[in-house]
C-alpha cells in the first residue's frame, strides 16, 4: 500500500470505523483512541497489507483494541435494577436499543453492529472477529434474539 492510498483508507475509513467504536464503546475519547490507533497499526503495517483489505484488516484491528479495552475495563454486567429503572421512565426507541445493545456481550454486540449497522456480509465478519462463518451465524441469531427479547419486554415502556 502507498501513501497516497494509505490517506485514501483514511478518508474512506475513519469514520465508519469510528461509529462501530463509538457504538460499542459509548466513549467518545476511547473511540478516537481506538481509531487512531487502529490507522497507526495499518500505517506500520502499510507495506504488507494490500489496499483492496485495508478496510477488512483496519475493522479486524480495531475490534481486537476493543476487546482489548474491554478485558482492560472488565466490563459491568447490567443488572435487573436498570430494567426496573427502565420501565419506571419511559424510553424512547432509541435509548430503549441503545440498552439493549448494552446487554449483549461485546462479541455479540461487535457481531450485531458489524452486520446490521455497517452491512457487513457474513463471510466478512468471520474474516474482522476470527470467527467462522457458522459461528458468526449462530452468534448472531442469539444476538438478535436477546435483543427481541428484551424490546419485547420493554414493549409498554416504548
């Protein structure tokens, strides 16, 4: 990969690498950190990685920093409390997601934002998480079930 092309993955890239982070993270400083990091690692790595993969290899990094920061952090479990707080104030549709979200587990969180928020193909998200394709499936069904689940749940609030 060249320079040039290089600051090409930079304008193609950053943002939506960012919103994936952002999503995940719910820290705007983290997210930046993460982003820039994730383009430092390409650029060291610029001369190995071709530019057709730079977009597969820069999410592929960036989820491993997140994961990363997650085991760094040790992420809180929510509890029963915060749907209890939940259903005592109402929740607009996308603060209700946004909780949802929060309940997942990070790789079914990273699963369910790589596919149904960036359109990521199944084959693709194996590639970014080192997942197989089957596993990506299966992951992601439970994922999505959780999700039904608990709007479901919250279906009077909203």
């Amino acid at each position: 990969m060249t320079a040039d092309q290089y600051n090409q993955c930079v304008d193609l890239y950053a943002d939506r690498i960012y919103r994936f982070v952002l999503k995940h993270l719910g820290r705007v400083a983290e997210a930046k950190d993460i982003v820039q990091s994730s383009f430092e690692i390409l650029w060291r790595n610029h001369e190995r990685v071709e530019f057709q993969r730079s977009r597969s290899y820069l999410f592929q990094v960036a989820y491993r920093l997140l994961l990363k920061s997650f085991e760094q952090t040790q992420v809180v479990e929510l509890t029963d409390d915060l749907e209890l707080t939940a259903r005592e104030q109402p929740l607009g549709l996308r603060e209700a997601l946004d909780v949802a979200l929060a309940r997942l587990s990070p790789v079914q969180k990273a699963l369910v934002l790589l596919r149904d928020y960036e359109g990521y193909r199944y084959d693709e998200i194996a590639a970014i998480t080192g997942l197989s394709e089957a596993q990506v499936k299966v992951y992601l069904f439970r994922a999505r079930k959780k999700l039904k689940d608990f709007l479901v749940s919250l279906h009077h609030v909203v």
